[in-house]
C-alpha cells in the first residue's frame, strides 16, 4: 500500500474535514493512506498555499503537480482522471476500458490478464496452448500446427495431398483432393458409374462397375465373369444374337442373320428332323423313325456303324461306336459267333474259323487247347492228361528235367530257376555237398578230386598243419596233433627215424659200408622204409661226414624224440634213450658198437675200421639205455663179442 500524508501549513476549518475525507480514495484502484494536518487556526488561502482550503481536496503546496498525488488543481489524482498518478501504470480518462490499451484499473491490458485488448484475439487468463485461446492471445486456425478439440489433424501447411488437408481433417476418398494412393477423387462427384469411382480409382472395363455416366460408354461389367460365352464380352458390351459369339441362351451365333446356314437369324440351330436338306446333311426325312429308309433319323445315308440297324443293307446289328470285331457285334454289322475268325473277348477262348477243331489249337467251340487235355497241342513237350509232376510230363506239358522246379526221379532237389552251384540245389539238381566242385557257403574251397594231400583237401577247407592230411610239398608228415614226440613234429615236419638193431653182431662189420647195409636190412624187414645209415666211424669216416643231418630232429620209431636238432644229438645228452629196435621190442643187451666220442668224431678203438673180429683187438660200444654222452661213448670190449649197431634214418 503507498501511503500519501498531506500536509497543510494553513489552518483547515473543522467543517471542512468531513467534506475533504471523502475525496480521498473515488476512483482509485488502490487504498492511499492520507494524513491531514489540520490547522483550526489558519485562515482561509488559495490553492497551492500548502493548505486545504474550501473546494479543494488536497493541497502539497510545491509538490502538486502532474503524477503526484495531488493535482495542480489541488484535486486528488485518481484512475479515470486522463493523468497517470502514482501506482497506475496509464490513465487515458473515459478511454479506459477492457478491451482498450488500458484497463479500468488503469494498467496496461496485456496478454493473460482476462481482458482482450487490442492485437489480440482471446484472453482466457491462463497459458494453456490447446484450448479456445492460446498463450499468445490468438484464437485458434487451422493451419497453425497445433491441432486443437475441434481439429482431427493439423500439419501446419495447406498440401491437400499429405495425410492432413488444408481443412485440417484426415485425407480420405472423396474428399476432393488426390492422395497417395488414388487414381482420382472428384469428392462428392465420385460415382461406381462415374470417370471416378467411389473407390477413388479411374473406372476401367473389367471392374465390375458399369460406366455408364460422364464418359462412360459400357452396357456391362460382371468384372471378372466378363469374356467370350458370357452375358458381358471382353468389351463391355452385351453378348447379343448376331455378335458371332454364342453366348447365353444362344444355341449358335454365326455372326450373321442368313438362313439355311446352320444358324438361324435368331440364334437357334437349323437341327436334322425339319424335313429341310441344310448344309452339312446329306438328307432330311424329317426324322420319320425308320431307320432302314434311305435316310437315317441323324440326317445320314445308312451305313453300317452308324448305330441304325439297316436289314436290307444285310446288317444284324449295329451298335455305333461300339462294333468292334473283339465284341457282340462286329465292324461289319454282324452278331458275334464262334467259327466266324474273331475272337469275342470274354467269351470265345479262340476262334481259328475253319481251322477250328479236334487236335487244333483252337476247339470248335472256340474253347483254347489245354495243357492236361491228353492232346498234345502246338508248344506242347507232352500232354499226359494228369497234374503230376513226377513222372516224364509235368504239369505244365514239358518234358520233366532238372531245373524244371519239380523234384524227379534221380534228382536230389529241384528249385527251377533258383537252381544254382552255389546255393541250396545245383544246377545237377543234387544237394551240395563238400566235393562236388562248387564251394558253398561254410566251404573255403572245393576242387571236387577228393585228393588230401593237395590245397583243398575232402573237407574243403584250406590245407593247414595238423589237418591230419600231408600237404604234398609242403609238409613232411601230418597226424593230425600239435604235440611233437609222436613221429610228426607239431610244425608237420617229420624227425628222422632212430633204432637199435634186433641182431647183434661182432666187430668184423664189413666196414662202414657193410655196417650201413646192415641197418637197412633190418629196416626193410620191418618194413620201414627209407634209406638208413649205421652210427659208427672210422679214422675215415665219421656220423659228421656222412650224415644227412636233420633240422627236424631224431626220434625212436614209437615217437618220442631223442634230440631235437643235429647239434641237440651231439651236445652229450638226450631227450629219450634209442634202446628199441626196428620191432619195437626192448633187447636183452643194451651194448652198441659205435667207435665215436659222443660229438661223432671217430674215437681209438673201432675194431681195425669195423673189419676184425679178434679178441684182442677192441672196439668203443655205447649203451642203448642212456641219455647221458654214454649213449654213443662207453667203454670198448674185444671184437670178438657181439653187439648191436644205432641205424639213423638219412
């Protein structure tokens, strides 16, 4: 609140008080707070003398004056009174106003303050943009990019293309104006019988729309049912008689309306039974129903397969397209019959016409010759008029033999075509069986000799060691075992035979020479065989030069081995003692000439080389009962006594 405090330096009479208060505040548009200071004592003065006097309601003295609070005329200055006084912002007298450059409060009227002064065009007093008013006291436009209540767009420009026309509503068919993806838009002009359809698309033949208005020139448009045969052709015009078109209702359209052409003027055809020869008909007897006339009831001459029997035309029948020389009535128009050359299918088996009969391939009743008949017929072996497969004739009329499916005397099997060497039956029609030169399954080979001794021995499987069979040239013996000692290594090598002779004999042996014969004597009369050497030496002869000394081991002639190598024999032990003989029986005296230290050199003492039987001449024995070097190395007696001899096998 400004408060004013008035002064008088004159004295103010007391009745004047009530009068000046009330001129105080009329007309102001805020409360001034005045002190009057009153001199009862002062006279009355004029205005501007610092003191109220009658007529005035204030008086500053020197401060009176324009915007003070009291006027020159010693009036209050107050809103309304055209001088702007203090706390007002104008003062244009009786132009103040609310819709005027000042208010009646005496301020500016401004944007916002309720009032609509000049330059604007609302004032709701508030700063909401999107009601009836904006916040720049302007009312709202279409157009101005706010989009307001009454609005359904507003895109601030007035392209009537864009998805906001320039009356701010949503583009749309029909409003006039082109828009993305329309042909045309005449707006309230747009018409499904227009240039523009409601659709806002160029009308067009063929959319099923009839432009029959503006520059429309169509009769119809069924759209896609439009075309040739149809109620509308291709162009939009009706299908009508004359068009050469057939379209609905029409039975023929010639294009033209002449008559005697097929077509009649009116679209109907110019039919076979209307008594009228037309094109196309070589008679017309007015469809008289008699079938054997010179003229068919379909407009034709008669003629067989014309599906009109014709009995003076010599026809029996005639069923059209249907006669066929294979059905009940033929190309010629004649009944089908057994005898007449042609098979009538599903009921003639045959039909050989004269040729039919007994012993023919075809019967006289037209019935085929059989397999079983008893009639041997054309591709017939035989025909034993039975079904049995055993005997010469099978089933089937052909002469029994292996690979015919049927088991005959003398054969083991008979599968036919499954017959094969290598499967459940040969093509011999016998079982398989190991040997018969085909190798079947479980079978490593099968040469079918029945020889052992070769690769594929009788169980055909492949000749291995210990098969039992000697494989010739490549084993020396085979027993069937893996276990050595028993005459046949395991490896089926045989070791040389070793024996002690049955007969005894002084040391006069004949030599070496006579001393081997003997030992293949004995071997000879056991039956033996081989050839045989006798284990002694002399100065020039030793087991070392003569032997053929084997890789495979010796052994006694019952199996079991003595020495398994040569250098085994001569390392001064053995596995087994030799003391057998060629028999097989044990001698009563186990002494054996030898004349060799056990590593088979030729010792001192042997008899003047094995050819002296005196006393007193010695020969080195060995005992035929030792495994130890005593075997070949004992000490030697006089010549004159009898011992046996070691035969080794060579």
């Amino acid at each position: 609140m400004s408060t004013k405090k008035i002064r008088s330096r004159h004295g103010l009479r007391a009745g004047l008080l009530a009068v000046a208060l009330p001129l105080v505040t009329p007309g102001c548009d805020a409360a001034v707070d005045v002190t009057l200071n009153v001199d009862p004592s002062a006279g009355p003065g004029a205005c501007g003398d610092g003191h109220i006097g009658p007529g005035e309601q204030c008086d500053d003295g020197p401060a009176n004056g324009p915007g003070q609070v009291c006027r020159t005329n010693c009036r209050f200055n107050v809103c309304g009174d055209a001088e702007v006084g203090p706390g007002e912002q104008c003062d244009d007298g009786p132009g103040n106003d609310d819709d005027a450059a000042c208010t009646p409060e005496c301020q500016h009227n401004v944007c916002g303050d309720g009032f609509v002064g000049p330059g604007e065009g609302c004032d709701d007093g508030n700063a909401v943009d999107a009601d009836d008013c904006s916040n720049t006291c302007v009312a709202p436009d279409c157009g101005d990019g706010v989009v307001q209540p009454a609005e359904a767009c507003d895109d601030g420009n007035t392209d009537d293309t864009d998805a906001c026309t320039s009356a701010c509503t949503p583009a749309a068919c029909g409003d006039g104006f082109v828009q993305a993806g329309e042909a045309c838009d005449d707006g309230p002009g747009n018409s499904d019988a227009g240039d523009c359809t409601l659709a806002c698309a160029l009308a067009t033949c063929g959319d099923g729309l009839v432009h029959d208005q503006g520059s429309g020139t169509e009769a119809c448009d069924l759209g896609a049912g439009n075309g040739p045969g149809h109620v509308c052709l291709a162009g939009c015009t009706l299908n009508v008689c004359g068009d050469g078109d057939v379209g609905p209702g029409e039975a023929c359209d010639d294009g033209n309306g002449d008559d005697g052409d097929g077509c009649s003027p009116v679209c109907v055809l110019e039919e076979c039974g209307n008594a009228i020869v037309d094109p196309g008909e070589p008679c017309d007897d007015g469809m008289d129903g008699d079938p054997d006339d010179d003229c068919t009831d379909a407009c034709n001459v008669p003629i067989c397969g014309d599906g009109f029997v014709q009995p003076s035309l010599g026809e029996e029948c005639d069923l059209g397209a249907g006669n066929a020389d294979s059905g009940a009535c033929t190309l010629a128009c004649q009944n089908a019959a057994c005898g007449d050359n042609l098979v009538w299918q599903g009921v003639e088996q045959c039909d050989n016409g004269e040729y039919n009969g007994p012993a023919q391939p075809c019967k006289a009743d037209c019935t085929g010759a059989e397999c079983g008949d008893g009639v041997v017929q054309p591709g017939e072996a035989c025909d034993d008029a039975n079904t049995s497969n055993l005997d010469a004739c099978t089933n089937a009329c052909k002469a029994s033999t292996c690979g015919d499916g049927f088991v005959q005397p003398g054969e083991q099997c008979d599968l036919g075509g499954g017959n094969d060497n290598k499967g459940a039956c040969t093509l011999a029609c016998l079982l398989p069986v190991c040997g018969d030169g085909f190798r079947q399954a479980g079978e490593q080979c099968d040469d079918g000799n029945g020889v052992n001794t070769d690769i594929c021995p009788s169980t055909c499987q492949f000749a291995v060691c210990n098969d039992g069979f000697v494989w010739a040239g490549h084993e020396q013996c085979d027993d069937g075992n893996n276990v050595s000692g028993d005459g046949c290594n395991a490896e089926c090598t045989k070791p040389k035979r070793v024996f002690v002779t049955s007969i005894s004999y002084n040391g006069n042996l004949g030599g070496v020479t006579g001393a081997a014969a003997k030992c293949q004597t004995r071997a000879n009369a056991a039956g033996l065989g081989g050839t045989w050497d006798a284990w002694i030496a002399t100065a020039a002869s030793t087991p070392l030069t003569r032997f053929t000394q084997s890789t495979t081991g010796y052994a006694r002639i019952d199996g079991p081995l003595i020495a398994n190598t040569w250098a085994d024999l001569l390392d001064g032990t053995l596995a087994a003692p030799i003391r057998l003989t060629e028999l097989g029986t044990l001698p009563a005296v186990p002494y054996v000439w030898t004349g060799t230290n056990t590593n088979g050199t030729a010792s001192s003492a042997t008899c003047t080389n094995w050819t002296s039987s005196n006393a007193g001449i010695v020969g080195d024995q060995g005992l035929s009962t030792a495994v130890n070097l005593t075997w070949a190395d004992y000490p030697g007696v006089g010549c004159s006594t009898t011992a046996r001899l070691y035969c080794f096998e060579q």
